[in-house]
C-alpha cells in the first residue's frame, strides 16, 4: 500500500475514524486530551480542598528555623539551621546509606552467585539457603532484626568501664563495639596535610600509569610483572614517608567519658543495622542476577577456556564473568533502584535520611504534608533517574557491537 | 491543561471566600460512633486492657463526649496514631477528635489549622535516667545520649534546653513509647526525656521501675488538651464544653455516684448544668443532659484522674497544677450560664 493516496478524494470527517491514515492520529489525540483532563481534574480538586481546609500551598517553611537535631550528619549542621538544611542532611545521609549499600550488595551478591554454582555440594546449597532466606523476608523485619541483634549482643559504653569491666576495646585500645555503634580512631589533619593528599594523588595517577605500561608490555612483549604488589607499593609507601617526615596526620581515639566514649570517628549502630540488612537482602536478588548471567553464557566457552588451559578461578574472572555482565547489568540496576527506595525505610531505626527529616519530622512540625511529599518524590525520582542513566552508560559500552 | 489549572484556580480562589463549615456533628450522628484518635499505648492515658476495650485518662474524655452525644460511652472508636500521623489524621478528617496528651503552642493552633479545645493536663517536660548512672541533676547530661520522640514539642525544648545551659547531646530518634522502652532499658540511650506523667506512665511499666529516677528540673510548659480541626464552631463548642462539665462536676461535688441525688438540688448551677433548668444542650444541636451523660460515663475530672494516672496507680501523679482553682490549681471552668 503505497503512502501517498494516488486518488484525488476530498477530506471528510468520517474519514478521521475509518481511514487507516487519521485513525491512529485521531486516537492519540483523544486520549491526550482525556489524559489532560483528568490531570487538570486531579490539580483544580487539590486546589479545591487545600483551600476547604484553609491551607495554603507555599514552599516557604523551608526557609524557616528547624529547630530539632539530627544525630548523624555529614554536612555541618545545627538546630538554628534551616529545614532546607535539613532537607539536605538527609539527602545526604540517603545517598550514603545507598552508596554503601549497592557497594556491599554487590560485593555479596557475585560472591554468593558464583558459590551457588560451585561444583562442591556443602558450599552451592549453603549460599542456596542465604539466597532464599533472606529473599522471602520483607527487609523491613530485616531491618528491625539486625537492630534488635546490634542492641543485644554489643555491650552498653558502662560495661567498658572500671576494674570490673565486662568488655574491652579493640586493636590495643582503639576500637569500641557497643550497643550504641561502633567507635573508630578517626585521622585528625595536622599541618601539612595537603602535602600527604598531594602524594597520594600523584600515587594513583602513577598506579594507573603502571597498569598501562605492564598490559602493553604483556601485549608486546608476552612477558608479565607482578603488578599487584608493585601497585600496593606504589600507592601506600610514598604516602606513609611522607607522613613519617611530616607527622601531619594523626589520629583521635575515642576515650570513656561519663556517659560514652567522646573523640574518634562514631559509626551509628542505626546506619549500620540499615546499611547491612539492605545490603544483605538485595545482595539475595543480585546474586541469582549473577548466577543467570553466568549461566547464560555458553558453555562451549569455559571449555574452550580448560582447553586452552586456563584454570577454573581465572576461567571465571576472564572469560565468563566478562560476557555474564552484559546479561547482569540490566537487572542490577533495579536492584540497584531497589535498594535505594527500601534506604527509605530508615526512620523505624532511627536512621536520619530524607523521608526522616524532610518527609517525617519537618512535615510533622510544619503541617506542610503536600509540599513534603512532592519534594521527597521529587528527590527519589531524581536519584533513580541519575543511577539508571550511569548504568545504561556502562551497559552501552560493553554492549555488543553489532555490525 | 493550563486551561483547566486556570480555571481550576478561579474555582479554588471563589471557594475560598466562603468560609467551609463541615458539620462534625450532624455527621457523627449520622454515623452513630465518635471517632476518636488517641495514644497508641502510654499506660493511664491510653491503652487496651486484656479484654481489648481503651481506658485511660484521654481515653475518659473521649468516652464523656460520646456519652454527650449518644448517651452510650462505648459508641466510639478508637485510632491509635503516632505522633508522625497524630495531626494528618485529625486535619484530613480521619478522627472527629484527637485526645493524644497533645501539647497546646501557637503554630499548632494557627499554622496547622486545628484548635485546642482546653487543657485537660497540665504538665512540663522531664528526663528520667537509671539511677545506676549517678545523676542527680538535668545540667550534668552533657554528651549524652537521650531518647527522643521525633515530631513533638520535646525535641525542639531539648534542643532549646541544652543550647541555653551550653551542653551537646546526641538525639536517638524513636517512634513510640514501645521503641523508647527498649531502647532505654537496653542501654541505648542515658536518657529519656518527655512529658513528666508520660514518664511517670513508661516507668510504671518497667520490670523494676525503682532502678529509675526522674530528674527535678521541668524544662518546659506542656499544656496537654484535646484538639480539633478548624471551621467548626459547633464541634469545637461540644468538645470543650464537655470538658468544662467535667471539670465544673468536681467544682460543684457532683460525683458519679451522686447524679441522681443531685438532679434534685437546689443550686441554680448544678440545675443547669444538669439540664434540670434551662436547655443549654439545645443551643449545640445536643439534648438537654449531655452533661448529665457525659458525667454519668466515668464521674467527673477528678474521679477520672484517681482512677486512670491518680495517686494509687502505677502512674502515681499528684494532681499539682491540676488541682481545681479552688484547691490551689489551674482547672477553672467558665459558669454554666
């Protein structure tokens, strides 16, 4: 059937439904307008009963006094600063929480699914059981678990005091396990330490110089280098002269006092528990993930792999897990997703993240319930947008090309 | 769709002029049950007993006013909320009215679009600590770990308390008064601080509530009141009339068990407020011994306080502020005129 009409008929309006060549187009406009309208209906209802019940629509709260503390900040913030301060230590404390926790999921997630196919019975059925265990549990009783477990099994800061304590730092006085977080020594910056950052910033570039050079000598010449340890040399020893000539990093230990231990770096117990539920549920998902991308790969290539014989850890890492990415990475980043919107479940821990402060207690404090959500929605929607979008960039160019 | 949000803005615009009076009442009558918001479980104030049915001090008050209405106390329904859901609840008009020991403060009762309808506990804010720890003084909490209910006038006095007197805290959000249970008795905070009966309430329910002391100092007002939304001016009178009566009860020696005797008296305002003279109850859209019922559901205020939070209870308060006017205290209710 040809596109251009080759009789000379003139338009009628039936012809907007029976010809095949306006129906499509009279379709689509009439459910954009339908569409259009039932969104104007949706806005002018809002309109309607926000102004019923005498509320205003205003994004003006954030500019005010918040007025409460958060426990767990990165940026610097206090409870004279404004909500949209607040707003945005929680932001933060998500894309943290998430951060670590796509890390660790992935880190378990390869590891448990490259068990799961192992040859050996014990280990396969054993990561067969942490698949399904922690996949059938909704991450919300996860989340109170791993909380509940950290309140009961570390003891309280009371219990490292005293002749009679019950319990004792770790790492020769450094390390505090209690029931409140954890207590790490935390590098204090001396003077000088711009230079030591300097040194190692120039580390890296060299490590990654290094890696070059000995790929295109293996390239050229066949022959290897031990690159690891000479990378580890490269990036830890020019850091530590320098700090041995300097001094310029110290570090701040966390010490008793009355009531905890004061200095040192404090990880919250909440951030923790959060951290590694989300990570061990997710880690559940990514590892069947792996497990079929690696089986969707032929098999004809891991034993042409023996044949050229390559043993089976570098057969893996390779060969199969190359070509196993490129069915991965799809799924992971709904998990990925995923695992970023179930972070949101932080305010039954206690764990400051957006939905805590911006969607839990500036809303609660303000009233201001519609412009809360729009903005918590908002800011989920973003983030999901951003991780999808880098991994679809990664996804593009390890896809196949074809010709 | 710009069309339809102009449009829809002239609509909001021509709304809002008029002022949108709901009738609360004619719709509770029409639904046969008051609904009721309250704690989801503060021992005294509010909580199921074994057979499931609420009781507690709020829990009375929202009994007198379905009493006021209905004439039956038990034709109402509880909504246990938290104090994220307490207000949305009461605004969005889920519950008729909220009696969940909410403080009464300024942008409550003017940003939040609701209205107090009286203050039915007058209280302050305290810390409890274990006595363990040694404290004996509010001022000496510096670096310390205290729980806190997010959402609520306590954290923002906290935060105003340990600014004022120089000292740093680090807060551990909770939700409820059970997290707060747990996480104080493991050890998880030094700290507990809310309204000084809701502490004297949580302690009452410790496994040994000798090994915990509350702190002298009351670091804030907390005038504890039920509320309602906005626009009923008919609804807010019931409410807090009811709780006049209540209190006016005690104010005139009228007892539970006395009602009867005193529908016979001869004092003028104990007639009218009984509905013997007069038809006070008529002029809300109530019958004329509302107050008669609501007195008649659990006595009057002071009857329900000994009951519920009262000296020989777990909670063991002294009526203090709460005393009437008469006796040294705040409660003063208008006349019945």
């Amino acid at each position: 059937m040809t596109m251009v009409a080759s009789h000379a008929e003139p338009f009628r309006f039936s012809m907007l439904i029976y010809d095949t060549r306006y129906r499509s187009l009279t379709i689509q406009v009439i459910a954009l307008v339908a569409v259009l309208t039932f969104f104007g209906w949706i806005v002018h209802n809002t309109i309607g009963n926000l102004a019923a019940l005498g509320k205003t629509f205003s994004f003006d709260f954030l500019g005010q006094r918040a007025g409460y503390d958060i426990n767990q900040h990165l940026i610097p913030y206090s409870n004279d600063s404004t909500h949209a301060r607040a707003a945005v230590v929680g932001i933060l404390n998500t894309l943290l929480v998430a951060a670590l926790g796509c890390a660790t999921a992935t880190v378990i997630g390869v590891f448990v699914g490259v068990l799961r196919l192992s040859p050996n019975w014990l280990v396969g059925r054993l990561a067969a059981i942490y698949v399904e265990t922690f996949r059938n549990v909704p991450v919300l009783l996860w989340i109170l678990a791993l909380m509940a477990i950290i309140t009961d099994i570390f003891p309280a800061p009371n219990a490292f005091r005293g002749d009679d304590a019950t319990a004792s730092m770790l790492l020769g006085g450094t390390v505090a396990l209690t029931n409140r977080g954890a207590y790490l020594p935390w590098p204090v910056l001396g003077p000088g330490w711009q230079a030591i950052a300097i040194i190692l910033a120039l580390s890296l570039a060299a490590v990654w110089a290094f890696g070059r050079f000995a790929h295109a000598r293996q390239q050229a010449t066949g022959r290897t280098l031990p690159t690891f340890w000479i990378k580890l040399g490269l990036l830890v020893v020019p850091a530590l002269l320098a700090h041995a000539l300097t001094g310029a990093v110290t570090w701040d230990v966390p010490v008793l006092q009355r009531f905890n231990f004061q200095g040192g770096g404090f990880i919250d117990k909440s951030l923790v528990a959060l951290w590694f539920a989300l990570a061990l549920f997710t880690g559940a998902f990514v590892a069947e993930i792996v497990r079929s991308g690696i089986l969707a790969v032929s098999r004809g290539q891991s034993e042409a792999a023996a044949a050229l014989g390559l043993r089976p850890r570098r057969i893996m890492s390779l060969v199969v897990l190359p070509q196993a990415l490129r069915v991965i990475v799809p799924p992971l980043i709904s998990q990925y997703l995923n695992l970023t919107k179930n972070s949101s479940l932080a305010i039954v821990v206690g764990y400051a993240d957006v939905r805590a402060t911006l969607g839990g207690i500036t809303m609660n404090q303000t009233g201001r319930e519609l412009e809360c959500m729009i903005l918590m929605m908002g800011f989920y929607l973003l983030i999901s947008l951003a991780i999808s979008a880098i991994m679809n960039l990664y996804n593009a160019s390890v896809a196949l090309k074809e010709r | 769709m710009h069309k339809a949000v102009v449009l829809g803005a002239f609509a909001g615009l021509a709304l809002a002029a008029g002022a949108a009076s709901a009738a609360t009442l004619d719709d509770v009558k029409a639904r046969g049950t008051l609904k009721c918001g309250v704690n989801a479980g503060l021992a005294g104030f509010a909580a199921p007993d074994q057979n499931g049915r609420w009781t507690g001090f709020d829990v009375a008050y929202c009994r007198a006013l379905a009493a006021a209405i209905f004439g039956d106390q038990e034709k109402v329904e509880f909504t246990p909320t938290t104090t994220e859901t307490r207000f949305t609840a009461l605004v969005s008009g889920e519950i008729d009215v909220l009696a969940r020991n909410s403080t009464w403060t300024f942008t409550r009762d003017v940003d939040l679009k609701m209205d107090f309808i009286g203050v039915n506990y007058y209280d302050g804010q305290g810390f409890m600590v274990p006595k363990a720890l040694g404290v004996t003084s509010a001022k000496e909490l510096d670096d310390a770990m205290i729980c806190i209910q997010t959402g609520t006038t306590t954290e923002l006095n906290l935060a105003d308390f340990f600014k004022t007197n120089g000292m740093s805290y680090q807060p551990v959000p909770i939700q409820t008064e059970a997290e707060a249970r747990q996480q104080f008795l493991g050890g998880a905070c030094d700290a507990y601080t809310t309204d000084a009966s809701g502490l004297a309430a949580a302690r009452s329910g410790y496994p040994n509530p000798d090994d915990y002391i509350i702190l002298p100092e009351i670091i804030s007002k907390e005038p504890l009141g039920p509320v309602v939304r906005h626009g009923d001016n008919q609804w807010a009178d019931i409410g807090r009339w009811t709780l006049n009566a209540l209190v006016e009860a005690e104010e005139l020696g009228i007892t539970k068990a006395n009602l009867e005797e005193m529908k016979g008296s001869q004092n003028p305002e104990v007639r009218r407020l009984l509905g013997v003279d007069g038809s006070l109850g008529k002029m809300f859209g109530l019958s004329d011994d509302w107050a008669y019922n609501a007195i008649a559901a659990n006595g009057n205020y002071g009857e329900i306080f000994a009951a519920t939070i009262g000296e020989g209870t777990p909670s063991n308060l002294a009526r203090g502020l709460n005393a009437q006017w008469k006796d040294g205290g705040l409660l003063y209710s208008p006349p019945f005129r």
